[in-house]
C-alpha cells in the first residue's frame, strides 16, 4: 500500500518536531559564587549553561547587577524560595506567601522551594505545599518543591505520604540527601522511587553518597557506582517528562563549596574544584540523553 507523499511529510515533521522539542535546560547553581554577577554570568554563558539558579539578592544594588548580566549574557533565571525555620509556624507562612508572591512577579522559568520543616506537623507543612500550588496556579510560574534534608520531603518514605495526599505536588528532586539519609544509593526502593519519578520536574544534579551527600570529585574512578545511579535515576525522571510534554527538562548543577565540598583540615583547601565538578555532571548528562532524543 502506498503511502500518499502528503502523510509522510506531515509524519516527517511531526517527528522532526519531537526530537527538536526533546530539550535539556540546564541552570548553573551561583552557590559560592565569589566574583561579580556579570563575571559569574559571562563564566556560566561560555560553560554552556542556559541559566542560573539562585536566592533573589536582597539589596537593590545586587538586584539590578543579576538583572543586568541575565539580559546581558542572555541567561535565564530559576529563583529559589524556603521556609523560615527561625521563627513561629504563622509568622514562617506568612513570609513565604509574601516572598513567592514577590518572586513570580519577576516571570522567572521557575520557583525551586525548601518548603517546611521536618518538625513540623504533616498539616502544617501541606499549608506551605497547598498556599505555593495556589500561587503558582494563578500565577503560571511553576513552584517546585525539593527534596531536601531537614524539610518535609528529608526522606523517600514521607515525601511519597505527601505525594499520595496532595495531588498536584510536583518535586525538584535533589536525591544526593536521602542517599545520606537512608545510607545507601536506595537500589531496592525502585517501587518508592517511582511515584518521586513521576512527580519530579525540575533536578538538582549532585551526587551523593550513603555517608554524604556530595563526592569529593566525580570524576573519581571510586565514585562510578554513585555516579551511575544518579545518572539512572535522571535519565528516567527526563525519559518521563519528555514523554508527557514538549517542554523542555530543567536540571541545575548543585556541587556546592567547601565545606560542603570535602576540605583538607586546618587549611580548608578544597580537595576538587567545585565548578569542575559541575561542568563534568552537565556535559555527562548531555552525552548521557543525545541518544534518548
């Protein structure tokens, strides 16, 4: 049977237009960052990078200077929010509300949060979860929620509680913590980990190990296990999204400095580069999804 040359034109662009839309942004983390922010931006533009990920300055002065080097080197921006854990339940909530409604007002991609508190009630943290989705919602900035130590999400078994209660929860996953907080790279939790799977739209790229949650280096031949299983473990959360959607899958690089970096005593000389280490996990996730597309 023929097929009319009009139908596989139409089936060729279809399936040029998936594989185009099949698209990685990837944000660098300005954590440590000691140089100006135009230098930083200039730094992060040349490395490759499509953005940056960082907490909105607090001065004015810092303001317009991260304002100028985004528009300047043509960067985007995914601006992080959290949870004041240093004061009381309603002042915290209401501080959040405010700052969230403060930040989607600058149109940036997205709102990664470090929403709650571990000795918070399931109530009081799902109050943090529902006023973000709220905003969000009416706002069309996406507000992600990431798995993080000392939040409501610091381990796998109560982020899926929260996950099987708020429908519309969607994670930044930063799995590095819960390698830490379970002590081990979690390979029997493959049911556990379906549903963050599914729920996860924005990554925090950093590898951790069951007694920390970042390597030294991970380029290190004695990391390769840790690093496959971060590598897995992101190639499903992207395989999915890009199953869903033609949006692009947004991943920040997270190693951060010393001494969340390992660092020699008394010295505090960093045993690795931090922004080696981060350059390496992006380009190893680029080489790792081109034959996904």
């Amino acid at each position: 049977m023929k097929i009319p040359i009009l139908s596989i034109i139409l089936l060729t662009t279809l399936t040029s237009y998936s594989q185009q839309n099949k698209q990685l942004l990837f944000f660098q983390t300005d954590w440590g960052r000691k140089v100006s922010w135009d230098a930083f931006c200039e730094k992060t533009k040349a490395a490759g990078y499509d953005g940056v990920e960082t907490w909105y300055p607090k001065e004015l002065e810092d303001q317009l200077a991260l304002k100028d080097a985004l528009q300047e080197h043509g960067l985007q921006v995914i601006y992080m929010a959290g949870t004041d854990k240093s004061v009381d339940f309603d002042t915290s909530l209401r501080r959040y509300i405010e700052h969230l409604m403060r930040l989607v007002d600058l149109n940036p991609v997205a709102i990664n949060c470090h929403t709650g508190n571990d000795f918070f009630t399931f109530e009081q943290n799902r109050a943090f979860i529902d006023a973000a989705n709220k905003i969000a919602k009416e706002s069309d900035i996406p507000i992600y929620h990431e798995t993080h130590r000392g939040r409501f999400s610091y381990n796998l078994p109560e982020t899926n509680e929260y996950l099987r209660t708020v429908p519309n929860l969607r994670l930044t996953l930063d799995i590095s913590h819960w390698m830490v907080v379970h002590e081990s790279l979690l390979e029997e939790q493959e049911k556990d980990l379906e549903q963050v799977i599914n729920r996860t739209h924005h990554i925090h790229a950093r590898v951790g190990h069951p007694e920390g949650p970042q390597v030294n280096d991970p380029e290190a031949p004695e990391w390769h296990n840790a690093l496959k299983r971060h590598l897995d473990i992101w190639e499903k959360i992207i395989d999915k999204r890009w199953q869903e959607s033609d949006r692009a899958v947004s991943i920040t690089t997270e190693f951060g400095p010393p001494t969340y970096l390992p660092a020699l005593p008394y010295t505090q000389v960093p045993v690795a580069d931090q922004w080696k280490a981060n350059v390496f996990i992006m380009r190893a996730l680029k080489k790792r999804m081109a034959g996904n597309r």
